[in-house]
C-alpha cells in the first residue's frame, strides 16, 4: 500500500487533501508541484494528470484526482484510519449528507470567487511579469479550456464586476457559516468533517487577512473561534506548517500580502 | 420508513432524485410542486426548504436537498436496494471515485450551462408575461440571492457572450462524454451509475433536440446509444413517465419546442 501525493503550498485545493492525510495519519511521499515554475503544465505532470491540476493522489498507481473526490476516497479506502474524536466523514447517512451539503456549498459557491480575488492580486502579478510571447507559449499548454481562460483574464484583471460579485458571495457564505456555528460546533454538526476542512482551506483560513473589510472579528464572531479550534488540531497544524515557496511579496493567501 | 419525494416535472434536478428511487425499487409518496405557479417560493414550501428549490427529499421527517446528496444519501440509506445489475454507487472506492469525478463535472460544468439555454427560451417567456409589480413581488419571494438575480435575468434575457459561453462548456462536455464512452460502457465504468444519471437528466436527454447545430448524431454517436440504453431501462423509463404540466408551447427541456 503505497500513497503519492502530489501538491504544492499548504493553502486551498493542496491544503483541503493534505489535512484528511495528516489527520487520518496516513504515511504517504510528498511530491511537490511547483506552480511557480509551471510543474503542473509540463509533460511529466500532464502524464499523470491530463487536466494538469494539482492536487493529485496516487493509490498504488491509480490516479485520484479533484479533492472533494480525494477526500471521499480516503473514507472509502482507509475507514478505520481516523483521529480519535470521530470520523472525517459520519458513519450515519444523514451526518454524511449534512457534510456534503457544505461540501458542495463550497465547492460551488464559496472556492472559486475567494481564487478570483487571490488570482487577482497574486497570479496576474505572475502573468503580467511574462513576456506576451512566453505568454502565449504558457497558454498553449495548459489543458483545460477555462484554466485558459482563467491565466490570460489574470493577466488582463478581472473585471470590477466580478470581483464585485465574488465579494458578494463570500461575505454571504461568512454569513451562512456563522449562523451554522451558531447552531453546531462544527460545519456539518457536532463533530469536526471534511466540510470544515474544505471551508477552512479554501476560505476560513484566510478571509480575515485578505478581506479587512469584511471585519470579520465583529461580523463572525463564531467563525474566529471555528478557526483557532481547527489551527488547534495537530493534524491540522502538521498541514499548514509544509514548504511554501511562494516569494514573500506575493503571499496573498498564505501571508500578510493584501 | 416513509419517504417523501418533492418534485416537478421529469427533467433535470427533479428527474435527477427520482430515478434513484425508481431504479432502486423504493416505496415513496409523491408531492408534486408546481413551478409554473411558483409553489417553490410559498410559505408551506419554505418552511420544508429554506432554500425555495426542488428537489426535496423527507425520509422520516428529516430533510435532504440537493440531488447529488439526495442521491449519496439513498446509497447509504438503503445500500441493499439496487437494480439487478449493479449499485447505482459502485461499492469499491476506485469506482466510487469515479462516480464521483463525474458527478462533479457535470454538476460544476454542464447543469447551470443547460439551464441557461433553458431558462433563456423557456422560463424567460414566463418572466416576461408577468407584469412588472408582481414580478417584484415574486423576486421577492426567492430565498437565495442567486435564484433572484438567475429570474431577473431570464426576464431581461442572458447576453449573448453568456449564451455563446454556455454552448461551448456543453461541447465540451459532450465531446468528453462520447471520448469515455470509447473507454468504458458506462461513464463511470462498465457498470451504470450515479453519474450517468446525472448527466443524463441535465444534458444527455435533451442535448440533441435543444441544440441542433451541434449535430449530435454524427459529433456524439456514443451518446446517442447511450441514451437509448437509457431510456431502455425500466427504472429511468418509470421515472420519465411522471406528469408533465409544463404549456405544450414551453416544453424546451421536455418537449419540441427549441
């Protein structure tokens, strides 16, 4: 039984796997991607991953790949692997659809619009510092369509509008997550699942930081103290402390960069 | 045990949930809600589903939304009720994943791009033959933010760029689908599954007569065998059968009309 995991820094989609491997104390090698380089568009990733995306977990040789997927997977392959509260993923059909339900809030409403504002100010600081050339080489080998999109709108900037929009939704998902914490100790009920560790990855973790306006502390209330619990859990903590080789100035995410 | 089933008409999320039922063999009370008076957005609907949408799923009282949870949640509720042929969630983790991975794709990148097409011929028609003060009456009454601004828009009508951009995420989707179809029997694997269910109620079913430009038959042969193994299936033939109180002249998911 041998686990690859292939990541890059402890923050959003790389972190969101690595929590339930650390949490679960499942041994695995890291592999780390560097995204700065481009690692995930170069032949030898796209072999492994056609989409060319980080996170991606190797079981044995096969290829897991999204982490919403790769967290199920884990329950599924390692039942018994689990911290001493209680499973990542409730044993009882309704706490399981309890996490999903956040889950797919998440994953659908929540991850995207908080990478719009961090793609705004860190990685179209990448993609203005190409040559339009290099540029335009970078592109060509970039698999998804809207991965695509997603670089040259970077290089450009976002609209106002968008970014707008994504504000909206996130301080309407901060909204949603405190009154939740007012009603449960956790996301999904009274124990700690992959839906905290999937808010806490994608937005938990940093909102306080990138989004001073929202005045968390007063706003969420609750959330602050969902998030010291979560920093609290060793498992927790053995994530967040990986490698980041992000450049200081551009730590939009895992820094102090606005 | 007693399940509920809250529906509309036999197509995208409320066909979604009940093919499960019906492939599974399951006893339910039937409740239909009907959209067209806007009984979704009611008091007495509200107050199951804060959320103001269909599907909606009782099981003894406690309530599950959402028909990827919906459909998670009958695989752990009721793991033994399957059809002859195989479970509608394979039971080894790999083919789970699977499952899963397209669960996702089509719930992120093929439903909301259909629905718009959809929304954009059909529900705007509907918007528009509402007079402007109880159409603010009726926004009003929507719950979620999205689903106002997604009713405001039908009525004034989705851009252009919007439409065009929806009708290349569903190519590409449908390319996606006939490639794995070359792969595997089914989308997930040899065996039919969650997934084509999935895909089957929010695109596979209608794609061919909402989008004829596409020219399915020649661009997707796959799929259109595929569809027919479908709806060759007494489960989904069952659950395609429910009634249908759409205008004969609106019926653009159900029907002829383009």
């Amino acid at each position: 039984m041998a686990l690859k995991y292939y990541h890059a820094e402890p923050v959003a989609n790389s972190l969101k796997s690595m929590i339930p491997l650390k949490e679960k104390g499942l041994a695995f090698e890291s592999v780390y991607v560097d995204l700065h380089k481009f690692d995930q568009h170069q032949p030898w990733f796209t072999a492994i991953n056609p989409e060319g995306q980080v996170p991606v977990l190797d079981h044995d040789g096969t290829i897991i790949t999204h982490t919403t997927v790769i967290n199920e997977y884990l329950e599924d392959a390692f039942p018994d692997a689990q911290p001493s509260d209680a499973p990542l993923r409730p044993r009882d059909p309704v706490g399981a659809a309890r996490m999903r339900y956040w889950n797919k809030f998440v994953d659908e409403h929540v991850m995207n619009f908080v990478s719009m504002h961090g793609w705004h100010r860190m990685i179209g600081v990448i993609a203005r510092n190409i040559d339009s050339g290099d540029f335009e080489k970078l592109l060509e080998n970039i698999p998804l369509p809207d991965q695509r999109k997603k670089w040259a709108t970077a290089r450009s900037g976002f609209s106002e509008a968008d970014l707008a929009n994504a504000t909206a939704k996130i301080e309407y998902a901060v909204d949603k997550v405190e009154q939740q914490l007012g009603d449960t100790r956790w996301l999904a009920g009274e124990t700690f699942t992959l839906a905290d560790i999937n808010f806490f990855s994608h937005c938990g973790m940093m909102v306080e930081r990138m989004f001073p306006d929202m005045a968390i502390a007063t706003r969420a209330p609750r959330l602050v103290d969902w998030r010291e619990r979560m920093t609290a859990r060793p498992g927790v903590a053995a994530a967040l402390s990986g490698e980041d080789r992000t450049a200081p100035g551009l730590r939009t995410w895992t820094g102090h960069v606005q």
